[in-house]
C-alpha cells in the first residue's frame, strides 16, 4: 500500500439548532460525499439509538452508570455487567438475566430513529457497502438495510445470515432453531460464502443461543419471561436430543442452556472468523467513504477496525471522489496537481474524540446528534441531489 500524503487539515463542526449557518461548508462536502460514493462503510455505535429510547453505554445516563446505580452491591461497576466474567458467580448471573430480559423489551418496544432511515435510503440506492454496528438491539435490520430490492454490484450475495424479520414469537416457533441459510454458488467451481449487510459486532438481542450445541433461536417472551426471574432457559434442541436418545435407548447426553446471544467483553465472538472475513473482502474492495456515528471508539478492537479502514480510503490509490465535484475545497500543496481526491472519513458524534489519537484519521468531524446531523443538516444540502433518486 502507497504511503499516505499529508494529511487534510481535520475539520471540526459543532451542530445546534441555534447555530444553522455554522459549518455549512463541512456538511455540504459531506453531503456531496455521500451521494456520490459507490462504496461507503458505516461504523455504528450505541449514540445513533439513543433518540429511539435506547440509554448509549458511557454517557452520564447510560446503562454502566444505570446499573451501578441499581445494584451497586453486585458489581463493581456498570461494565461489570457485560464481562464473560460475571458469569462465575450467582448473582451476578441472575442480574445479569434479569437486566437481559429488560433491555430485550426496550429494544422491542424501540422503533428505527432518522439515522436508520437514512441507512437505508443508502443501502436503497446501491452504496452501502456495509454496516458494522456495535449496537445489540437489532434496529438496523428491522430497519431494512439488507432487505432492500436493489442488487448491490459490489456485494450482490449478501442480505442476512439470520432473517430476524421473519421470526415468530409464539411458543412453537421458539422451539425452532434459527439457521443461517446455505452459501450460494457463483460458478461450478466456486462457492461465495454469505455476508450479512448488517455484521452485528457485538451479537443481538434478537436471538439467543445454547452454551452447549450452539443453536440459536428466536429470542421470545417466553424466554424473556424466564430470564426476568433470574434463570435461563433450557435449550429446545437439547431437550429434544434427549428425548429421542432415550426412546432409542442411548446414552442421554447433557442439556444446554439458552443465553442471550450478546458478545461480552472477554469472550470471543461465535462468528468472528466470518467477521474478519467480510472485512478484508470490504477493504479489498477499496470502499471511498467511511462513516462512524454515535460511538466513543474506547473498544480495542472498533479502533483496530476504524483505523484499518480510514487507512485503506486514506491510500494514496484511490480515485474515486472528485475534489472538485465534491466541493471540499483546495487540496493542501502536496495535491493540487491530482485530478482526484482520496475518500473521506468522517465521523458524527455527540463528543469529540481526542485529536491526538483520532486527529490524523478523520477528514470531517460533526459534532451533534446523529439525528440532527442526519435529518437536518445533510438533508438540507443533500435534499436537492437525493430527490431525483425519490429517496428523500
């Protein structure tokens, strides 16, 4: 890979209801941006649910200082509560059921915010490469993004591995297990294994999985009813295994309990060799525009992605953006004889991050709610370009 010129000078916006003219420059090259990428890569984080009546993680209101608040007897802290660790002694266990079984009916309850939307009206149009979403409550898919009717160039096999819109709440569905469908082939002698446009980072409250056969299932009421009381359910295929050994005359072997099928910190990740592999195919395929929103970026490996994939947009290589076209202004002296520029990293948050470990990766920084970003700011400069596709 090509060493990456100077850096472009980051930009920093701040975004309020009371400042309309502040920063219009920054938000409208984002805009340009974004309508004119054919690959863009979205990296997002807890702060795009929050307006849906989702607490984020880390803020003075979210849920670590919600559940140290609550149970300041069991744990330590609030991240005590997403640990593999807790998982060693019995209170923390039933807390950590109970508190699963809340936050299951508060995602359900939640509806897709204007950043979801806005999600999607990319995907739509056919460029959006990939969502990696730190969030657990499902709001992406159950938005649409991967569910669209547009054949995307760039990754047509994917949709989900799991159809999560499809999944029943009845009891004798839940007794079904959910199974990713088979890959496809392209070509006799090749076989394409499938992508989800969704890669969910850290699992989904969607499902729940057995510890010992692995199988998931719909996560339902039932089962969140039975999490509520403190303890986890036993797993339908196990069960079912059991009876049939036993009919047979075998060896009954152990049944598995179903868990909330979330990732915690210090576990690793069931599908994490498929993760690893739709990154490197989506860095092969040189995306042009990244978009981080709503996350602090404090887990080791979201950094790791972030700055994988601000590099791979950032080399010298890329030739997809027209600087002019985009109206990002002049190029800095070691530019101004391209005809092209590289693609933009940008981020949208509530907080800034600090500039001395995030200064040199992102191109534009919008500071404010992903909503009002969204829904305000580039949908007033964008609204004209995004129109003659019927997208807003």
């Amino acid at each position: 890979m090509a060493s990456r010129p100077a850096a472009r000078p980051v930009t920093h916006t701040a975004l309020s209801s009371s400042t309309s003219q502040l920063g219009q420059d920054d938000v409208r090259a984002t805009a340009h941006a974004l309508y004119h990428a054919k690959r863009i890569v979205v990296v997002t984080g807890a702060g795009i649910s929050v307006s849906a009546g989702i607490p984020d993680f880390r803020s003075e209101n979210g849920l670590y200082a919600l559940v140290k608040s609550a149970h300041a007897k069991d744990v330590v802290k609030g991240q005590d509560l997403f640990d593999a660790a807790l998982f060693r002694a019995e209170a923390t266990t039933r807390l950590f059921y109970q508190f699963m079984a809340g936050l299951r009916d508060a995602t359900r309850a939640a509806n897709p915010t204007s950043t979801h939307r806005f999600l999607r009206h990319l995907d739509e149009r056919g460029s959006l490469l990939r969502v990696y979403t730190q969030n657990i409550d499902g709001l992406e898919t159950r938005a649409g993004i991967g569910n669209t009717d547009v054949t995307n160039e760039q990754d047509s096999e994917t949709d989900s591995l799991i159809d999560v819109t499809s999944l029943s709440d009845s009891e004798s569905e839940s007794e079904r297990p959910v199974k990713p469908p088979a890959p496809r082939s392209r070509g006799p002698a090749s076989a394409v294994i499938r992508a989800p446009r969704v890669v969910e980072l850290h699992g989904s409250l969607d499902t729940v999985r057995c510890t010992r056969c692995a199988d998931q299932f719909p996560f339902t009421s039932r089962f969140a009813a039975t999490y509520a009381d403190g303890a986890a359910p036993a797993c339908p295929s196990c069960l079912r295994d059991a009876r049939e050994r036993e009919a047979a005359g075998k060896r009954v072997r152990g049944t598995g309990a179903l868990r909330p099928n979330v990732v915690l910190y210090n576990e690793t990740h069931p599908a994490g060799d498929e993760i690893a592999d739709a990154v490197a195919r989506d860095l092969r395929k040189r995306p042009d525009v990244l978009v981080v929103m709503g996350t602090s970026l404090k887990v080791h490996g979201i950094k790791r992605l972030v700055r994988d994939f601000a590099a791979a947009i950032h080399d010298d290589g890329s030739e997809d953006l027209d600087v002019e076209r985009l109206s990002l202004g002049p190029a800095p002296p070691a530019r101004q004889t391209r005809k092209k520029k590289h693609g933009l990293v940008i981020l949208v948050n509530r907080t800034p991050l600090p500039a001395k470990e995030w200064g040199e990766v992102f191109d534009v920084v919008l500071t404010g709610d992903a909503d009002d970003v969204v829904h305000h700011r580039l949908r007033s400069w964008g609204k004209w370009m995004w129109a003659r596709k019927g997208l807003w």
